[in-house]
C-alpha cells in the first residue's frame, strides 16, 4: 500500500486521514481512492495529509479530483493538510488550490469539521 491510514474520533465525527508515501501518480492515488469509495459509509470526512509527498504529476492530479468528486457526491468533505511548497506551487499553477479545501496541518483542518 502506497499510504497509511488512521480513523481519528472527532466529537461525534469519524475522520479518517490517508498519509500517501512519497509521490501521488495513478498507482496509489487509484489505491487512494478505493480504499476511501469502500470507507465512505464510515467516515464523516477524508484529510489527506501530503506531509510526505514529495512528487505529484498530473496523473496524481486527477486522482484527487476524482476522490474529492466521489465525496462531494454523498456530501462529505474533503481536506489535503501539510502541503509542502513545492506540491503547493503545482495547485496554484493549476488553480485547483480554489477547488481543494488545504489547510497547514490535520489540526487546523479538523476545526472546519462540523
């Protein structure tokens, strides 16, 4: 598995946070997207903390649309924490920094759950 997981309770939320490992491409971002289509039902909201992703193409790119699509649909938020600068720069040279709710860490994210 290209990430880890952990399911944190958060007041009467279930939020589960996914920590990919290194690079987001098709490979683990489809994994990414599996395991959160088959949890969905059990979670509240989805934090993808990027703290250890060092690499994200454009195949990576559309994966996370993809997750974020999938949770607009059953009305569940999304949020990516711990951006680095680099990763950073491809969201705004994309735009898609207005389109992903991103936040500094897994903390700050957590305070817009409702």
């Amino acid at each position: 598995m290209a990430f880890n997981s952990e399911m944190i309770i958060f007041g009467e939320k279930n939020v589960e946070v996914l920590y990919p490992m290194h690079e987001i491409d098709s490979y683990n971002g489809d994994e990414m997207k599996t395991h959160i289509r088959s949890g969905i039902d059990s979670s509240d909201a989805v934090i993808i903390n990027c703290s250890r992703v060092t690499y994200l193409n454009s195949s990576g790119l559309r994966e996370l649309i993809q997750i974020l699509k999938n949770m607009r649909e059953v009305n569940k938020p999304l949020y990516l924490t711990a951006v680095n600068e680099e990763i950073m720069k491809v969201f705004k040279s994309t735009n898609l920094n207005r389109l992903f709710n991103i936040h500094e860490s897994n903390d700050d994210a957590m305070r817009y759950i409702i």
